[in-house]
C-alpha cells in the first residue's frame, strides 16, 4: 500500500475525505464558507429565539440542548479551519509515524496496526449512523409533537415562523442545515479517536521492546532503551500536539455535555407521548456515546502511557550493565508522569473525569426534578 499523502492514511481517511469535502481542511474554497456562515447565522437565531421564547419548559429545555449542540458543531468547524495548517501538519507526521509501523520489521507491530485501523474505521462507521439517526430524530420530531413546532426553534424577525408559507420554508432550510453539521461534528470526534488509537499503539511498541530486552545482548538493550527514550518523546511531543489542537474544545464540551444530559434527562420527565419520549433517549444517547468514546480512549492513552515505565521495571533489568540501567531509569522516571489528553489544560481526560461529571449531572437532575414535582 502506497501511502504518500495524509490522504491515503487509512487510519483516518475516510473522516478527512468528508473534511476536505467542506473544505475544513486540505483546501480552502466556496464549500467552507457555505456550511460556516449559515451554522454561524442559524446558531446565533437559535439562541436570540430562546432569549424571547414563550414556549413551554420543555421546548426551551430542548431548543436550548440543540442550539449548544449547534454552537458546538459550529466551533468545531471554525477551530479546524483556523488551525488548518497545523491540523495538516500533524496529519502529516502520523503518516510518517505511520509508514514507520508499515515497514516494521516486527510482525506483531504490522497486525497491531492494522487492528486499530479496522478499529478506527469500525467506530467512524457506527458514529456517522449514529450521527445520521440523531438527525432524523430531529426532523421527524414534529410529526409526534402536540403543537405545530420546528425541529428546532429559530428566531426570524417580524415574521410568524408557525404560519404559512414561513414554517414550511423554515422546515426545508432547517432539513437541509442538519445533515452538513452532522458532517461537521462526526467526521472531527472520528479522526481525534483515531489519532488516539494511534498514540495507544506508540505506547504498546515501545512495553513491547522494553519487555523483551532479556532476549538480546547488552549492547542491543542499550540501544533498545535509547530508541525507546526517543520514541517517548516522540510520543510526548505527539499528545502535546493534540492538546494544543483540542484542549479548549475538550473544556467547552465538557460543560456542555452535562448541562445537555442534565436538560435532556429532564425533559424525559416532561415529555407527553411515547414517541417524543423515545426520540429524546435518541438524543441522549448520542451526546452520551460521542463523549465516553472520546473519554474512554483518552483513559487508554493515559493509562498506556503509564504502563511504559512499568514495562521497562519488569524488563529485567538486574541483568545488564550499570550504563544501561541508568538509561532505563531516565525513561522510568519520565514515564511516572504519562502522558494526558487534557481539558482546558487542566484536567486529564480520563474516566475517572467523566463519572464526576455524570455524578454531578445526576445530582442537578434530581434537583431539578424535585422542584419541577
């Protein structure tokens, strides 16, 4: 397999070729300005109609949960259109990164990456249905609602937006703006995953060669230790990278996601048919599924990341001389602080982050309904 653009990295490319398709990134043309500035114009219209809205607590609660979602995929594309050069810049050491795992001359390393492309692949697919269902949900809502309702509210000045013709323009531009945010939102969760993924590998090639050390001569383990050092901070710089790519992102999500959960598990307390009741869990179920894949492998990073310095305590290393073992431990100690996908610069992403997050969530629900009972 020839792989000489960022393109053709299969880790990712599926997500890239929708990216580069709008134009986020790989080029700059007409595309990205026709799904930006409509997603700017329609976001701010959201929350200007919640500003003013007189509808019951439950349509505000769930125009409020679209319009952060909306706001949030908005962000996401200006984020990657800003740093689209450093975006590319980085797709383009994973390739690099990645042709390296290609020509390894490990077999172990050759089958393992392709496990975690299969992978990344695997989850793009189930998020773009995911992604695709959650759309649907929102424009069939208004076939279950009791009251004439838009999929979601919008403010438009001077006009009635539930009489006609107005609702049923408004209902087309809204059919047509919800499939290019889904294009926006899933395709960038799926290439961060991916590019996880690839840093979970990093950390598993390098507890591979440090446990392995007692099968070759001093020599060969010295320099071993020394392209593991290299390799680590390799990995450091790697993670670094991300960080400055996401970090903030990370931070307005994370508050975003359990005020979201917080309206849309009460919502579920106010809903009056079944219907609307099941396309809420639709919902709740996504912002739910996005997030803890993105925690759950941002824990592995972490995790795996940790596991480097244990490999190389368990690597035997009582058997070679002392030179080597004073390399080792330089790599020990740099691993006792591993590497973390970060929020805001602050908290690492991990699950431990996201059970706090889903405890509090639940404690402001209940109050919530408490005072709502």
């Amino acid at each position: 397999m020839l792989i000489e653009t960022i393109e053709d990295v299969p880790l990712y490319n599926n997500s890239l070729r929708i990216m580069k398709f709008w134009s986020f990134l790989l080029r700059h043309d007409w595309r990205r300005y026709l799904s930006l500035i409509p997603y700017i114009i329609l976001t701010t219209s959201q929350f200007v109609d919640l500003f003013f809205s007189t509808e019951p607590m439950d349509a505000i609660i769930r125009n409020a949960y679209l319009a952060v979602l909306f706001f949030n995929t908005t962000l996401r594309g200006i984020a990657v259109c800003i740093h689209q050069t450093r975006y590319e810049d980085f797709l383009e050491r994973i390739r690099v990164l990645y042709i390296d795992m290609m020509q390894s001359e490990d077999q172990w390393v050759r089958q393992e990456l392709q496990t975690i492309t299969l992978a990344a692949n695997n989850i793009s697919r189930v998020n773009l249905v995911m992604g695709t269902c959650s759309v649907i949900s929102f424009l069939i809502y208004p076939i279950f609602a009791t009251t004439k309702v838009l999929p979601f509210g919008i403010y438009v000045p001077g006009v009635d937006k539930n009489i006609s013709p107005y609702y049923e323009i408004c209902f087309i531009v809204q059919t047509v703006m919800a499939p290019i945010g889904c294009c926006m939102f899933i395709p960038f969760t799926n290439m961060i995953v991916a590019i996880m993924l690839f840093a979970i590998l990093m950390c598993r090639r390098m507890q591979r060669k440090l446990r392995h050390l007692c099968q070759v001569t001093s020599e060969e383990a010295r320099a071993t230790i020394i392209w593991c050092i290299k390799y680590q901070t390799e990995l450091i710089r790697y993670v670094n990278t991300i960080n400055d790519l996401i970090t903030y992102t990370n931070l307005l999500e994370f508050l975003a996601f359990g005020a979201m959960l917080c309206a849309m598990m009460f919502t579920l307390v106010t809903v009056e048919t079944v219907s609307q009741m099941c396309l809420i869990c639709v919902y709740i179920l996504m912002i739910f599924a996005q997030s803890t894949i993105l925690y759950y492998y941002a824990n592995k990073v972490f995790d795996e990341s940790l596991n480097v310095g244990t490999a190389a305590y368990e690597s035997e290393w009582f058997d070679v001389d002392v030179d080597t073992q004073r390399t080792l431990r330089l790599l020990i100690l740099r691993a006792q602080k591993p590497c973390a996908i970060l929020v805001g610069r602050v908290y690492p992403m991990n699950l431990e982050l996201l059970q706090s997050l889903l405890n509090t969530t639940y404690t402001y629900f209940t109050l919530l309904r408490n005072v709502y009972d």
